[in-house]
C-alpha cells in the first residue's frame, strides 16, 4: 500500500494527468501577442549576427524572437537585454539603464546594418550572418 501512495504522489508532483501542458497539433494556429508584435520583424530574429567592420573578432548580437538580445564577442562578457522594435525600420535595447535606439538602414538574409543613435552621434554598424562553426581567434596576450 506504501508503494501506491508514493506513486501516486510522484505521479501528481509531476503533473499526471493535468492538461496545463498538451501539446500543439498542427491545425492549432498561434496567437500574436502584444510581445510578439514587438519582436516579429522578418530576418532580423533568431539569427545570429557577427560583426562584419571593426578591430576586434567575434562581436555577435542575436535578437530572440521573446524580447530578449543576447550580445558577445571574442573578449568580453556576454549580456541579455529586453529589446524590442519601435517602428518597422526601428528598434531599441537596454544596457545598463539607457536605451539605445537604432535604424535599421538595411536587412537582408545576409547582411544586417544598424545606424545606433548614441547621444548626438549615429555610429553605423555592419552584420552579416554567422559562419557555423565558429571559433573566437586566439587573442594577443600582453
């Protein structure tokens, strides 16, 4: 009888038997939510971005379709970010408590470039899809 009850308890700290978690079916058609709308622009999410112009290797941004950037390189410190677009040719992210809002002067399957407005400057910045793999160089130790 022991041995019931303490299936019965996994089976129900598991989740047996609840319908919070069926799966989709092919004929189920999602919802766009308000978050969706914001992050849903063609070609530009769930992609990853290399830089294409600058000194240092490996700079990446990637935009999830959830709202969140993931940005890295080569040698600095990840950081996740909520961003989100503002128009269809604009869009905006935090780091750090700022907003950086940019241009999307350009989108294809192979190339993304940026115009980031930061204070009274536009810095244009250059990405084109990653290669896979890919492997940071080694970098100069001094």
């Amino acid at each position: 009888m022991t041995s019931k009850a303490a299936l019965f308890a996994l089976l129900a700290m598991w989740g047996v038997g609840s319908t919070s978690c069926l799966p989709a079916f092919a004929e189920d058609t999602p919802t766009e939510s308000a978050t969706d709308a914001k992050t849903s622009k063609a070609g530009l999410v769930d992609r990853v971005w290399t830089k294409a112009d600058g000194d240092l290797p490996g700079v990446m941004k990637i935009f999830l379709s959830d709202g969140t950037l993931v940005q890295d390189s080569c040698w600095e410190t990840h950081r996740l970010s909520a961003w989100e677009l503002t128009s269809d040719t604009a869009l905006k992210w935090n780091e750090d408590g700022m907003d950086i809002n940019a241009d999307i002067v350009s989108l294809t399957d192979a190339e993304l470039v940026l115009s980031l407005k930061l204070g009274s400057d536009a810095v244009e910045e250059k990405y084109v899809t990653a290669t896979v793999p890919y492997l940071c160089p080694d970098m100069p130790k001094s």
